[in-house]
C-alpha cells in the first residue's frame, strides 16, 4: 500500500496553481498533476458546497484512488484542492471507491466503497466518514462489510436518499450470474443496521453486465434512476461511447421495490466525455456534477504525457419534464460573464457568419432557420475543426471531431427536435467542450486538444439564409481558487 503525505501532497498541489498550460482548462475543476475521475461526495454545508472527487496524485493511471476535496460559495470562488480521503488500511488499501455525502448537524459526512484485494478477491465495503477540520476525512463505522450473496465484487458507488422519515441507499452492482447482469440494490436503515432490501426491478431486462454510479432523484411526483451500464451495444443515435451515463423516470415503490411505469434509458449527455454523474440537492434544485472523461480510453487523453488528466463538467441544474431530463447551466455561473467584451449578434438573411472567439467563451445563440436544411457550427482551430451539423430532414445533430489532431476524434449523433429556431448555449474552455441544446434537452460534453495555441473561430453555415441569427457572445472569467 502506497504512503500518502497529506501535508506534503497538499503543498505539491498550492503550487501548481494558478494552472499554467495551454491545455488546461481555466473554469473547469482540474488538477495541476494526477488522473481526476468520478465527482463524489457532493454536499452543501454552513454556507458552501463541498465537492470530492477521485484523484490518484501519484500518477496517471486509475490506481491509488483517492478522493480530492474542494469548497464554493458560489461555483466561482474555491478553495485550494486537498487531498482529503486515501487509502489507509485492510479495508480500503486498494482504493477509496465512489460514494456520495450528506451534511448532518452542521458536519459534512461521506459514505463510500472501499476496495481490497486478497488473492485476487475483491472484497468491497461500504464505510463512512467524517470531515475534519484540517481536510482530511476521518474514517468511520464500515456499514456494509462485503457483496451480499448473489452479488459479484463489482459492488460500489453508494448514494444515499430518505422516503418517509426513513434514511436508504442505492448502489451500483452485478449478479452473480452465467453471464454476468447489471442492476442496483436497495438498502434501508434499521435499528440493526443497514438491511439490503433486494434488486430495484425494472423492465430494462438483462441490460450490461455492470451498473456503476446510481443517483436516485425524486421530482415531485415522479422519481429518475441515474446509473452508468456498461456492456451495452452502440445505436444509430445513442449509446456511441463505450460506457452510458442516463437514466430512467418513473415511480419508485419501496413495498415491492419496483422502478414502475418507467420510460427507456436515455443518456444525460451525448458527447465524447462525460460519465459518473452525481447530483445532489440544495433549496430545490437538483445540481449535477460529472466527469469529463471515459474509461479505458486513456490515450484518447494527450495530458497524460504531460501529468494530469481529465476534468469536472461545469455544475448543471435538471429538471423532469415528460419523462425527460433536462440540463441546464447553473445560473452562478452567469457571474464568470465579462461584460465590457461581450458581442452581440443579430443577423437576417445570412448564410455564412464567423466570429472569433475568447480564451473562454459562452456563447448563447438562436438560429431561425427559415429555408435552411443543414446547419453547421464549426469551431475551427486554425485548419483543426470540431463541428456541430444539424439535418432539418432527418432531426439528427452530427458532433464530427475527426478534423483535430490530437486526442480521441470521432463521431457522435442524436436525435434532436428542432421546429423553426435551433438554439444552442456553448461554453468553450480551453479543451473543454459542453454544448446544451433546446435549452437543456440534450447537452454535449467534451474534450480537444487543439495543436497550436490559438483562439478558436465560431463558424456558422447553412445551405440557405438563415431568417436570423441571434445572441450574444461573452468571454469568460478564469475560477478562483484561494489559498
């Protein structure tokens, strides 16, 4: 088992900010040095949110997981990330895993898995832990001591949620079967301890052989079954990446814990990079957070030559409408906005429009398409290009990243409604990518790592003028960390 030096890790990281390469992103949550990966731990507490995530400090390669830690007030403003959970002992000596957090009495709580290997057998426990004061998490009762019967090592990612008074958890699992099926497991507290309650049914039927990272969300009447299959097969317009993150609404029935009257899976994001959501709520709003990165696609990630990978998505709000999750931006975020530079565009009969873009830029967009068929939005790197094409004819948006040099390329379609007006919110870091359409109905996350270092173009082309293009432009603020 590796030795981690909190102190001196911590002081590794205060140095490498403010984060200086080319390629790092300036609003998005990276690390100076390691491999970052699932959002854990997502909490808000006396004023500020806290955010874990797992980071290996001592490499790039998904090993010696630890779990980082940061603060907002505001989304903005952060504090300095720490090293805060490692591994420590039998129970956890291969891995602090994927679990979620919980603020009770004013303290910030985790629960989490830990993982350990004996003679090639996993043995995955699911402990808690408590915040102190210096960042570091004390480790505490183990809840769950292994995988029930029935249930192979693959046994993780714990998310807790309440119903009627009562406290419960949902965790991501795989049946001991011939071939191996995904599902997740329900856990109720009780005076004697956590008591697993069984399989939430579905009618997803044998559906990958593993489900990792469940939320359980409940909006109003209606309850939504975040979780990540893997083992899926790519469609025409879904399921392109080699993991899923989406989900499925219904009604949850903890009598007969059935997912009832529920609507297919459907992906939260249909970019190249995302996956490992987590949500949690705060004042009525569901806030998602998720990984800017796929697994076992590593050399898809040039950073990695250069010591870090992988980023956090910007923080989106959902919400359920018709069986269907949208996403959008988190209205702090409005306040990275720089005014004094903004553009403003408002065109009529235009086929073509170029505009340069900033370091950072939102850019909010309408498009009245008017007689136009197929739309393109480029954005062009010098001769690298990362397009976006709408086809009017067969409601498919096309993301074509195949004209970039670096990095995983590529190409990814959806199905997208689009009446008269295409609308489009676009925020573009320096490598990271997260484009939402319809105002949240589907939403796009992912990395480029463009060759030269130079401002990107947003070119716009249609194949005929477009009754108008409205919106504005705004360079973006860099986050602030403080020490």
């Amino acid at each position: 088992m590796e030795h981690f030096d909190k102190k001196a890790i911590d002081a590794r990281v205060a140095a490498g900010f403010p984060l200086t390469d080319r390629w790092h992103n300036r609003f998005h949550l990276e690390m100076p040095f390691g491999l970052i990966n699932d959002p854990n731990g997502l909490t808000y507490a006396d004023g500020e949110y806290h955010i874990f995530y797992q980071w290996n400090p001592l490499g790039c390669e998904h090993k010696n997981k630890c779990w980082a830690h940061v603060r907002t007030r505001d989304f903005v403003h952060y504090s300095l990330p720490e090293l805060s959970l490692w591994p420590s002992d039998e129970h956890d000596k291969d891995g602090c895993y994927s679990g979620c957090g919980f603020t009770e009495k004013g303290r910030v709580h985790v629960f989490y898995t830990c993982n350990a290997k004996n003679d090639g057998i996993r043995t995955p426990a699911q402990r808690f832990g408590t915040l102190q004061e210096d960042g570091s998490v004390e480790k505490g009762v183990i809840a769950v001591p292994d995988s029930p019967a029935g249930i192979t090592g693959h046994f993780r990612d714990p998310y807790l949620f309440h119903r009627h008074g009562k406290r419960y958890f949902v965790i991501g699992a795989q049946a001991d079967e011939q071939e191996p099926r995904g599902t997740v497991l329900i856990y109720e507290e009780t005076k004697e301890g956590w008591k697993n309650l069984g399989e939430l049914k579905t009618r997803l039927g044998h559906f990958g052989y593993m489900w990792e990272c469940p939320n359980l969300l409940h909006f109003g009447a209606y309850d939504a079954l975040i979780f990540c299959p893997q083992g899926l097969e790519a469609r025409e317009f879904d399921r392109q990446n080699i993991y899923q993150a989406g989900y499925i609404a219904g009604h949850l029935s903890l009598d007969s814990l059935d997912m009832m009257q529920h609507s297919k899976f459907q992906e939260l994001d249909h970019g190249f990079d995302f996956y490992a959501p987590q949500v949690f709520q705060h004042e009525g709003r569901h806030i998602l957070l998720g990984w800017m990165g796929m697994p076992d696609k590593d050399d898809e990630y040039p950073t990695r030559e250069k010591g870090w990978m992988f980023s956090l998505t910007l923080p989106r709000v959902l919400s359920l409408r018709q069986g269907h999750i949208y996403s959008r931006p988190a209205r702090e975020l409005k306040a990275l906005r720089i005014e004094e530079t903004a553009i403003d565009i408002d065109m009529d009969m235009e086929q073509n429009l170029t505009e340069q873009l900033f370091d950072g830029t939102e850019a909010l967009l309408d498009l009245t398409l008017g007689k136009a068929q197929h739309i393109s939005l480029t954005l062009a790197y010098g001769l690298e290009t990362t397009v976006f094409s709408y086809d009017r004819t067969t409601q498919v948006m096309t993301i074509d990243r195949t004209g970039m040099k670096h990095g995983g390329r590529g190409v990814r379609r959806f199905k997208l409604f689009v009446d008269r007006m295409l609308s489009l919110q676009l925020f573009v870091d320096r490598t990271a990518v997260e484009a939402f359409f319809q105002h949240g109905e589907e939403v796009a996350s992912m990395l480029v790592f463009p060759e030269k270092n130079i401002r990107p173009e947003l070119r716009i082309h249609a194949d005929a003028p477009l009754e108008s293009v409205t919106g504005r432009l705004w360079e973006l603020d860099s986050f602030h960390f403080t020490r």
